[in-house]
C-alpha cells in the first residue's frame, strides 16, 4: 500500500517499531469524514500483519485528536445517496471498532486535543490512551437534541462507571484530560510538551516485549470480559 497518497490520514514509521497514524483533518479538527473512514480500513488492515509495525499510536493533526463524525459530510451528505451511505457506515464501524479493538499489536491514543463524540469509539479501542493535560473531552450531542448511540453509548457504558457515563452524557459538560484521567477515560494526563516522549517511551517499552505474548493477552482479556 502506498501510504503517500493517502489525503484524509498519515502513516508514519518510527525505527524503534513503532508506527503513528494521523488522523489528517486539521482544518476541521479532525472530524471523520467517508474519506477518512475509507482510509483507516485500508490502514489498519495493512499495518495488522505489517513485520515493521510491533506498536501503533493513534494521534490527530493541529490542535484536536478528533471532533467526532463530520456531520455534513458523514450525514447530510449522504442523506439521499443510500449505496454510498451504507458503505461509508460500514467503513466507520469496521476500522473504530472491529478492526483497531482487535488489532493485534498494543495500540495507543495519543491525545493532543479536542476528543468528542464519536472519537470516544476509536479511544476506548486503543489499549492504553494518554493525553496532553491541555485536551479536551467531551459528549455534546444532548446540546443538539440528540443521544450518544450506537457504539458511543456502548464504550461509555463499559468503560465508565455508570454515575460518570449518565453524567456526562446527560450534562454534555466537558472535561479536562486530568478529569478524564481520574475517571479512567484515559491512563494519564501529561504536559503538553511531554506527551509524544511520554508515548514514545510506552510504545519503546511494548515494542521490546513478546508480541505473541501481547497479543494472546490482548485476545483472552477482551474475550472473558463479559464472561459470567
């Protein structure tokens, strides 16, 4: 695959085996686009079995991490083009969830930014999640007459205490990184200037690690979760 001509996300190899994507929207807070959706399948799916990739970190350009969908683009749109709206769903769903929760290498969300809506899928899929203590998080939809459904309702709901999850989504209140972090959003919050070395050091330490071994544990925690 040729990751140069890839528009709406970047591929970057580091020597330590460590691969970042970028979600590559800047312009509008990296909102997730059909293009970016198509992208990301065709990523995750070459990186999975990639022998130069052993971690990857999930990271967005400029000054967000992602806003969530792009509601023009993703919705309206497409409101009166079926075909192409049932496979941009598809696509959204295949690579936020069923793809990068299974991926089978560690996987980090690096967040250097506004993370809201949609964006908490693809951050509950990542195994481990670090942040700048400047970023934001956030469930806005109720602020525009409308729920967090779907695979959105579902991660807060696993990943949350139910007092935080209802709270959240029924405030729409952001919160900071080191809110998000006493909460267990996330793993930790850390300096703006320290967050790629911070993730870089977590990925180095992974890379160096069994990756068969990385991967059964991967598999067994997330199949006996919800186990009786």
């Amino acid at each position: 695959m040729d990751f140069n001509k890839l528009q709406a996300v970047k591929v970057d190899r580091e020597h330590d085996g460590t691969t970042i994507v970028t979600l590559n929207r800047p312009e509008k807070r990296n909102a997730m686009s059909p293009q970016m959706h198509f992208e990301m399948v065709d990523v995750l799916k070459e990186l999975a079995e990639d022998r130069e990739t052993r971690v990857l970190v999930l990271t967005g350009a400029g000054d967000s991490w992602c806003a969530g969908q792009d509601i023009k683009l993703f919705f309206r749109d497409l409101d009166d083009k079926p075909k192409e709206r049932y496979l941009a769903r598809l696509a959204n769903h295949e690579w936020r969830w069923t793809l990068l929760s299974t991926f089978p290498k560690p996987t980090i969300a690096m967040v250097n930014g506004y993370c809201f809506g949609g964006a908490f899928v693809q951050l509950y899929a990542c195994d481990f999640a670090i942040a700048a203590d400047n970023a934001t998080f956030g469930l806005s939809e109720v602020n525009w007459g409308i729920l967090p459904g779907g695979l959105v309702g579902k991660v807060i709901m696993d990943g949350l205490s139910y007092r935080d999850a209802v709270w959240y989504a029924m405030t729409g209140e952001p919160m900071d990184a080191k809110t998000a972090a006493g909460i267990r959003l996330i793993n930790k919050s850390v300096p703006p200037e320290n967050l790629r070395a911070e993730t870089m050091a977590l990925a180095a330490s992974l890379a160096k690690k069994n990756p068969q071994t990385l991967r059964t544990i991967k598999e067994s925690l997330r199949f006996v979760r919800g186990m009786s």
